[in-house]
C-alpha cells in the first residue's frame, strides 16, 4: 500500500498546472507524517504508511 501511495504522489506532481486548482481541493494528508492521498471516497480513513488519521488538506 505505500509503495501505491508514493506512485500516486509522484503523479501528483507530474501533473498539468490545470489540474492543480482540482488537486487541492480534493487531497487529504497525515499530520503525523506528511503522506498525501487524492480523496477518492468520502471517508478520509488512514495513513498506508503510519495509520495516522487523515485529514482534509487545505492550502
Ligand atoms: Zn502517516
């Protein structure tokens, strides 16, 4: 699970400039560690990497 995490914020990051307005407001991370998902379904769950609860990121 976390090696898909790290896949998923590497994509994060290679993506188009357009996409990023969208990203932020739908990206959620551990507080505890610094992971950060894509919000794919309504429960935030858990950190893959440490268990952490997962929060709503807002930049
Ligand atoms: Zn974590």
């Amino acid at each position: 699970m976390f090696e898909q995490a790290v896949l998923v914020s590497e994509a994060l990051r290679k993506s188009a400039p357009q996409m990023q307005g969208i990203l932020h407001m739908a990206m959620k991370g551990c507080p505890h560690c610094g992971t950060r998902q894509m919000i794919a379904e309504p429960a935030l769950g858990t950190c893959a990497e440490c268990g952490d609860q997962l929060k709503v990121i807002e930049e």
